[in-house]
C-alpha cells in the first residue's frame, strides 16, 4: 500500500545545539494541515561487545534527563560523513579499550518516531582484543562486564532501561544461538 508522503509547507529552527536541532514543521497531509516539533539528531551506534569467554561489557553512566545511573552498551552519535559501523567500533575502543575483529550488522531503528529523527544501529562486536581507551573528555563511565547469560536474565527482568542495549541484547542472543 504506497501511500502519498505528506508535505512540508514550512519549517522553523526552534532550537539549534550542540547535540540536537528542534524544529517546528507546517505539515499538509490530504486536505488537513498540521504543526509537528521534531528533535533532530544525527543518528548513533552501539555495539553488542561479546568476548571469547561468554561474557558482555556494558558501560554506567550517569544520563541527565533520566536523572540516574544507567548500564548501557557502548555507544555514541554519528560523526558527520561517518557510517554507523565506524561509529560503533570507535565507541568501542573509546569506552571499553576494544577493537572488534567483526562487527555484524544487528538491527537498526528509530528511537523515539513520534517526536525525534534519530536512528540508531546496533552491531554484534566480536574476535576482541584490548587496547588503549579513548575516552573523551567530558565521559565519565564504568565499565561493568559479566557473563552473557546474566545480562538476558537482567533483560528479561526489566532491569536495563535503555532501549538499544534490550534490543541489542535479544538480538544478539539468537545471533550467537543463545537460548532467551
């Protein structure tokens, strides 16, 4: 069912920032004509980091708007001209001191579509080895690893809140054969 795309009659920068832009879109779809606020962003990756012991790594971080403490899989924004497979393995050495000897592609989807642009693709790391961190400056996180079982069990639990790394997670246990 293709379905006529709805036009955009205008568009006004609400907002424009370091990380995301905020704009104020006059939409017409068929005969009705709405306003939309949309958060755009430039997109992000995260890796599953899978090591040759059975374990996974996660990163804690203290994320603002959440106003906690989270335990995420690495991750970070798209730099401009960058694809989301360099993305993922930069975050990887910056946060964990990895480099992955393959990255396969996982999932890749929109955050949040009701309101924000961003997209984010989740790879599946692994043939790990260690190297140096590059972290930057303003990164203040702790690297928590612990067996791949444990971290589907927190999963299925409801103990991560952070959407990429649930996802990333279940579809990298049935990557890896892993029963959920």
């Amino acid at each position: 069912m293709d379905k006529e795309q709805p036009e955009v009659l205008s568009r006004e920068e609400v907002f424009g920032g370091k990380l995301i832009n905020v704009v104020r879109d006059t939409v017409r779809e068929g005969e009705q004509t709405y306003l939309r606020e949309v958060v755009r962003h430039p997109g992000g990756a995260a890796a599953v980091p899978f090591f040759e012991d059975g374990s996974v790594a996660f990163v804690s971080q203290y994320r603002h708007p959440a106003r906690k403490y989270t335990l995420e899989l690495p991750a970070g924004k798209l730099d401009p001209g960058e694809r989301p497979a360099e993305t993922a393995a930069r975050e990887l050495e910056e946060e964990l001191g990895v480099v992955a000897g393959r990255l396969e592609p996982l999932s890749e989807f929109y955050t949040t579509p009701g309101f924000c642009g961003e997209k984010l693709w989740v790879f599946l790391a692994t043939e790990l080895r260690e190297t140096e961190h590059r972290r930057e400056e303003d990164e203040i996180i702790e690297v928590v690893r612990m067996p791949f079982a444990r971290a589907l069990e927190m999963a299925f639990a409801g103990e991560f809140e952070d959407a990429k790394t649930i996802i990333g997670l279940l579809l990298a246990a049935r990557r890896l054969g892993v029963k959920t």
